[in-house]
C-alpha cells in the first residue's frame, strides 16, 4: 500500500488535517523552546551517549536518502500488524525525526521537529514504549498533537538499538483512539524492528567493502604498518611467551602450575543496571573500569585471563615462576577497589545507581593453556579459579575476601580480618579473611593502599618465606 493514504479513522469517527501532525510537532517544539526559554536550548530528552549515537548515525548515510521499498514494506506489516492507522520508521538527528518509511502519512510529511516528537523519549532506553493513552500520561499530555488535530492517543514504539548499542530512531505505529496491543503484536513488532537492523547492517557493509575496494592498492609501508597491528593485535590478545610459542609451533602445550594466585572480580548490582541503562553507556561504564583494571593488575605484574559480563579474572604466577604473586594480587585488589569508589563517588553525585565491586583472592595450583582453534584464548583451570569464585561469592560488597591460603602469605604486610569459616561443596570448609590494608609501618599513605620502600625491602628479604598455616591470630587487634 502506498504511503500517500491519508490521515484517517474508523467510519463515523472525525476526520483530521493532512497537515496536522506536522503543525503539532512544530508547536510541541515552540512550547519546549519556551520552556528552555533563555538557555538557547530547545528542551527535549536525550540519550547519555548522544554525541556517538548522532556519528553512528549520520555514518551510515541514511538520512533524507531516497526511499526503498524494504524500508516501505516494513512499515506498512507494522500498522496492519498492530491495526492501528500509522506505522513509520524514523531516524532521530541532532534537531528532527526524519521518516524513512511512512505508511497512513501525507507523502509532504518528510520530518517533524525533534522536541515535538514521543520517538525522542524512546531512543533514551533500551525497551518498547508502549503508551495506551497519550492524554493521560504526563509525558506527552501537555503535546499540541495530543490535545489538538490530530488528537493522537496511543503510540507504540521500539527503539533501533545497533550492535554498538547506539539508538537511532523507532519502528513505531500511532492511533488517535486509546488501545492496547496483544502479547503478538508487540512481539511482532519487536521481529520487525529487528528486520531494519539487518537492513541497517547490510548497509553498513556495503559501505565498508565500497571503502575496502579503495583501499585495496596498498602501499608496501602500508602493508608493514598494517603486520605491525596485527602482531599488536595478537599481544593484546595472547601474552606475548603464549603468542610466540603459538606462532613458533601452531599450538600451546598446556602447564602445570603448582603455585599461582587467581583474583576474580565481579559488582554487585550490576544486573538491576543492566535492565535499567542505557546499552552503549552500560558499556561505557564497563569499558571505563575494566581498562583500568588492565592497567593495575599490570602494574603489578598479573596478566588478565578473561572478562564473562561483569567479572573479571586475573592471576600471578602463571607465565613467570616466583613467590610475589600473593602480594601482587593484594596490592592489585586493593588498587581496584579504590577505582571503584571513586568512580562510585562521581555515578553517585550524577544521581547513577552505584555499583560495589567483590573482590575473591586465592593461591593454588592451576593448569594453563590455549583452547581451540580459532578466536584463540588463553585461559585457566582448575581448583584454584572454584575456590577464588568461592571467595568472591561469600564476600560482603566493596570487600576483598582472601582465602587462608593467601592469608598466609600476606598476614605480615596486611591488615587482615577473620570472618570465620564457611562450609563449601563435597564437606570442605574455607577459612576466609577480609584484606582492609597495609599495616601501617609498610604504606606511604594513611589509606594503608600504596606500599613504602620498607614494605619493599621486606619483600626482598632472602630469608622471608611465606606461611602456608595459619598463624596463632590472624585478626586485626
């Protein structure tokens, strides 16, 4: 069906201007630039990762470009799909909603003011709006296309939400009386949507192979430039002893390893911000604390094994033998910990749900080697990761749980703090203790976290080797 049908009801209902929606969203967008009156600023709601989302989208190029059937097809399924009288694809720039796709539309009806338009809110989240009733939601009731022509009511709408978590406009249908979707429409709708981002993907490649066939005279500096990347590429993904034997012999022979300490990682509330952020700034806030804890557990000599969503695995003593890695690990948590709570005093005063990081240390022997054969990644086995996931489980929020094992090791340089033992599978009890600081003779700063040149000197001392028993007293008088 063609998008030139015009603006329309059930039989016997009033009729509304072709122009209608058009003259609304330009008043809802006057009223908003009232409301922001003395800023310079037209009011309206907009998503954390904005300045992103409008260069992912604006490189796709398909804003005002010519329309194409697929687009068109789509949203004609939509509005019969949901039987309402709209259905539209938009594309929501810096200051409009550009339609791609319009069914039940005036075909001059190519854009609508961003401040005036419902779609604005819906790319702020990662869920389908689905509003019954316009004129009685206080969002969108004071909207002059709410309460003038054409009197919209309801409005449904899913946000286009790419791989890179960028929002770049909604599938969306539109009624003027209020309504509610059956579990099937909505699901439909939710198929539909995703049918647009395939075709945005294959946009996406097309671009790319246009830009690859450009480039396919390369230069021999070129060619250099890029092997050099790839090899950057291969130590990012592979510690560099792992990649040369890898590239030596075409495999990794796995390792026993007697003694190595394993951190596991993962935050606390993590999940309840999952279902409330922002995919790409979800992400972001991720990305801003795993590369800084890259950055730490390099400092202090551990190498990354992994990340699996909100965890994050590390270990001392798998690629290079020696007796520091207890206290490496214990230096890192500490370090990583501190990151956490100031980056949870920033979230916190921008009015973000917080996140407390558990922190679960132990020292063991483990297996390592490479699985697969493709996407090759290098890992670890064995007890020590089940009891270092023991240890994260059962520690309290913005804690670091040391098992006794690892205690042993740092009860000297630590400040340590029993909380007694707790029974884990197949009759084995762990006694667990939690890592408050350095003691104070062996830290440069009163937050106990940054060592001195004595703790140094202490941890080279010849005859110092650690304990593996507890102690007499492990707990902090």
């Amino acid at each position: 069906m063609s998008d030139s049908t015009s603006w329309r009801k059930s039989p016997g209902d009033r009729t509304t201007s072709p122009h209608a929606l058009v003259s609304s969203a330009q008043s809802s967008s006057e009223r908003s630039g009232t409301e922001a009156a003395g800023t310079g600023i037209v009011a309206f709601p907009t998503p954390a990762n904005e300045p992103q989302r409008l260069d992912a989208l604006r490189a796709l190029g398909v804003l005002d470009s010519p329309p194409e059937s697929p687009y068109d097809e789509i949203a004609v399924l939509a509005a019969h799909i949901c039987q309402c009288p709209i259905g539209a694809i938009s594309f929501i720039d810096d200051h409009r909603r550009w339609l791609k796709a319009k069914y039940g539309v005036p075909p001059q009806t190519t854009e609508t003011p961003r401040a005036g338009a419902v779609c604005s809110t819906t790319i702020c989240g990662s869920e389908m709006v689905v509003v019954a009733d316009l004129a009685h939601d206080a969002r969108f009731d004071h909207a002059t296309m709410v309460v003038a022509d054409p009197h919209c009511r309801f409005y449904c709408g899913v946000p286009l939400i790419t791989e890179e978590g960028y929002a770049l406009g909604t599938l969306c249908v539109w009624d003027f009386e209020p309504r509610k979707l059956a579990f099937e429409q909505m699901e439909a709708l939710r198929l539909l949507s995703r049918q647009v981002l395939a075709l945005l993907e294959l946009r996406r490649q097309v671009i790319g192979r246009e830009r690859t066939i450009r480039k396919l005279e390369l230069s021999g500096q070129e060619i250099a430039a890029q092997k050099a990347s790839a090899e950057a590429l291969i130590d990012n993904l592979l510690p560099r002893p792992i990649a040369e034997e890898l590239s030596t012999h075409g495999r990794v022979r796995p390792k026993y390893i007697r003694s190595a300490t394993v951190l596991l990682a993962d935050f606390q509330g993590f999940t309840l911000l999952a279902e409330r952020a922002e995919p790409a700034a979800l992400v972001g806030l991720l990305d801003e604390y795993f590369n800084a804890f890259d950055n730490i557990v390099a400092r202090h000599g551990l190498e990354k094994i992994k990340t699996i969503g909100d965890a994050y695995m590390a270990a001392g003593g798998v690629l290079e033998s020696h007796l520091r890695h207890p206290i490496d690990a214990c230096l890192a948590a500490l370090e990583m910990q501190a990151t956490v709570a100031a980056v949870k005093r920033r979230s916190e005063a921008l009015g973000l749900p917080p996140l407390e990081l558990r922190i679960g240390v132990h020292a063991g022997l483990v297996i390592s080697g490479v699985v697969g054969n493709r996407r090759f990644a290098f890992d670890i086995w064995a007890d020590a990761v089940n009891v270092a996931s023991f240890m994260e489980s059962n520690c309290a929020a913005g804690r670091i749980n040391l098992s006794d094992t690892v205690g042993g090791h740092a009860q000297a340089l630590f400040e340590l703090e029993s909380h007694g033992p707790v029974e884990a599978k197949h009759d084995r009890t762990h006694d667990m203790f939690y890592l408050n600081r350095l003691k104070p003779e062996f830290s440069r700063n009163k937050v106990g976290r940054e060592p001195n040149e004595r703790f140094a000197a202490e941890c080279a001392r010849p005859d110092r080797r650690p304990r593996m028993r507890r102690p007499p007293d492990w707990s902090t008088p």
